[in-house]
C-alpha cells in the first residue's frame, strides 16, 4: 500500500468523534476581509425585457432582490448554524442582465476573526431566490445556477 504524503486533509467544523463543532477563531488577528460571490438566475430574454421595461406584476424587482440580498448578508450566521456571527461593515448586492440571465454579485467586508465568504454566498443566493420568487408568475423556465465565491481576500 502507498503511503500518503501529503498531510490528510481534517473538517474544521468536527471534532474528533464526528460531532459538529463550532471553530474557535479566538486566537487569530482582526483583519479586514472581503468576499464576492456570484450567482446567475437563467430565464427567457422576455423576462429580462419585462424586467427591464418594469412590466413585472410584483414591481421593481431588482430593488427588493437588493434588499433581500443585503438583509440575508446580515443574518448569515442565523442561517448557517456553525457560522460566526459576523459585525459587517459594507455589503452590496449588484446585478448584470444579459440576453438570458441576470448576474448577480454580492460583497460583504467586516473586520474580524474569520472570513466573510458565507455571508457574501448568502446575500448572492438569497438575492437570486427573491428574483426567481418575483418573476417566477412570467416565466416557468428559470432555474439558478454557478452559485460561487469569486473573490477571498484579506485587505
């Protein structure tokens, strides 16, 4: 048998039975951190054309999806249950729409013990299920994908 040289790989969140853990991040630096995730909400280039023209019945979707984003950014360590509740400083939710889709982005900043990609993944995706939610009454063909962290960095 081959003998592994590389250091194996443990879950930080498990401790040594198994059992689900909370890491303790009590001993690292402050620091300022950043995030940005992304999803997409794929649908018919008519959607995108109501969307853009207002023509929604549930209104200015791009607003409330803003909202929502920012909001779910704030409460991601309600959501998440191993999740450090983090204090963020900035969040903010953007969007492309292209032919077939809106791009959505999200970016979250705190300074703290631990990094901020959970929150910037929760605002992006919650974001994306409040458009998929508004629209959804115009267009059965939607579906949301590529939810990913696009940026990590210490500032």
């Amino acid at each position: 048998m081959k003998k592994s040289t590389q250091k194996e790989k443990t879950f930080s969140h498990l401790d040594e039975r198994g059992n689900a853990k909370m890491v303790n991040v009590g001993e690292k630096p402050i620091q300022r951190r950043r995030a940005v995730a992304a999803a997409r909400l794929v649908c018919q280039p008519a959607t995108i054309r109501a969307l853009k023209n207002r023509a929604l019945p549930k209104g200015d979707v791009l607003t409330v999806a803003n909202v929502a984003g920012i909001q779910a950014a704030k409460r991601t360590g309600d959501l998440i249950p191993l999740c450090h509740p983090l204090a963020l400083c900035h969040v903010e939710v953007s969007f492309k729409l292209k032919r077939d889709a809106i791009e959505i982005f999200c970016t979250a900043e705190t300074n703290a013990q631990t990094g901020v990609e959970m929150e910037a993944l929760t605002g992006a995706s919650v974001a994306a299920l409040t458009l998929y939610d508004m629209c959804k009454a115009v267009d059965k063909t939607m579906r949301i994908e590529g939810v990913r962290v696009v940026e990590k960095i210490k500032l």
